[in-house]
C-alpha cells in the first residue's frame, strides 16, 4: 500500500507548460495523433469530415511540421 501511494504521488509531478520538455510532448502527441488518423477506416474518415487522401497526407507530414498556432 505505501509503494501504490510512493508511485501516485511520484506520477501525479505537474508537467511545466512550457521548454523543451512541453515541446517533446506534444511532438510525441502529434506524432500518435497522425498514426491514428492514417489507421482510420473511410467510413471513420467520414464521420470527421476527411476523404482517405486528405487524411493519408496528413499523416506522412513530418513530425517538425506542426499547426501555426503551435510557433507562437
């Protein structure tokens, strides 16, 4: 029981919002973002409002090509 609590309170550490290791993890998330886009079914596809080509070249970007909104 104290292990469970030591490991709670060890992973429960805030993230900084901001440098390097903010930037890694959100790469990291947009990375798995783009993996899931590419393994959706067409049907899937419609449902978000994508076409499979659309959602093909989305997932080939590379990971340093991020939304504008992202280099402010």
């Amino acid at each position: 029981m104290h292990a469970s609590s030591t490991c709670q309170s060890h992973c429960s550490t805030p993230v900084s919002r901001t440098g390097l290791g903010h930037s890694i993890l959100r790469l990291l998330q947009l990375s798995r973002s783009r993996r899931a886009l590419a393994s959706l079914t067409g049907d899937q596809l419609c449902d978000i409002g994508m076409d499979k080509t659309a959602a093909r070249n989305e997932a080939k970007r590379p990971i340093w090509d991020v939304p504008q909104t992202w280099r402010s």
